[in-house]
C-alpha cells in the first residue's frame, strides 16, 4: 500500500529522534532500503511495477526527505551504501539532458512540474545535511569524487541562464550549493 509506505517512513523518521533506536534501524539496512529510491527515473514504469510514476516520484523525494534526517546519525551505513556516489550520480541526472516530466504535485514536489527540479532540490537538501555533519572522511570522499567541480559548473550554468524572477526553489538550491562548496572546500 502505497499510503502505507509513505507513513511508515515518517514513523521510521520520528523514532529516529531516540537515540537508542538508530541501532535497531542500521541493523535492518534502513538506509540502504531508503537509497533504492535514491536513482534517476526511468521514462516509463515497468508492466509489474504496482505504483504509478507520479506515485514513485512521491516514494523518491520523501525517502530523499526521510534521509536528510536519518543519514546524519547513521554516518557508517551512509558510508557503506557509498551515499556520496549515490547522491552525485543523481545530481548528474538532475542537470543532465534527459527528458523528465515530473508531476510535482507532492508536498516535496515543489516547484517541480515537467521537470527534475523536485530531485535535485532533495538532493542538494540531503548533500547539506550529509556535509553539516563535518565528518571528515565524507567531506573528502565528497571532495574525490568531484563535487566541487560539478557544482561549480551547475551553478555557472545557472548563473548564464539567469531569469529575471526566481523561484524561492532556485534560490533555496543555490543557497544549499554555496554552503556545500563551502564545507568541502
């Protein structure tokens, strides 16, 4: 059920606020189960999957949500589910020339309809949160595997395309740019 899933997140989410649960949730792969999410979508659904792509949108950017909260306190499973390549292969995606028609009519969808904004503004909140933790194997793991290029060149590529009137979503992802450069560099 799909309406189940979302809720049970959110449980998973608020139970994590009590420290002596995060072992609980390691041991049964939370994060890893939360990362399969974490990928570029596909055009077209497969025949068996059960849930629609508006629906698969939804389950993505609230796991991507879910994780913003969970991974900071579950730094090794990050680690072992090599989180950082992860979430830079999607950002790849989000900036890259693939067509994507999200439906961005969830409450993370935000300013995402027909396009990939809603992934990447997860992503980019998710690499904020990750960096916050000033974890010094991540942020150079981060740094090796080319973040600071990649978004050096996105937000170069945003600054030439520059529209009069910005979305907060726009601004929200740059703001979130800067303070990751900020932290690897």
């Amino acid at each position: 059920d799909f309406e189940l899933k979302k809720l049970l997140i959110t449980i998973l989410v608020i139970l994590s606020k009590d420290t002596s649960v995060i072992p609980i949730l390691c041991e049964g792969k939370l994060l890893l189960a939360l990362f399969s999410y974490v990928k570029a979508n596909d055009k077209t659904p497969a025949r068996e999957d059960v849930w629609t792509m508006a629906q698969m949108e939804e389950l993505q950017l609230h796991a991507m949500s879910a994780l913003s909260t969970l991974a900071p306190a579950m730094l090794d499973d990050y680690m072992i589910c090599q989180g950082n390549t992860r979430l830079l292969l999607l950002l790849e995606w989000c900036v890259g020339p693939d067509d994507f028609g999200g439906t961005g009519n969830s409450f993370h969808g935000a300013g995402g309809r027909n396009n990939k904004k809603a992934q990447m503004r997860m992503c980019l909140r998710l690499m904020r949160s990750m960096v916050s933790t000033g974890q010094e194997a991540l942020l150079q793991d981060m740094t090796d595997q080319g973040a600071i290029s990649q978004i050096i060149t996105i937000l170069q590529n945003i600054l030439r395309r520059r529209k009069k009137e910005e979305h907060a979503v726009d601004v929200e992802m740059q703001c979130d740019m800067l303070f990751i450069l900020s932290a690897l560099c």
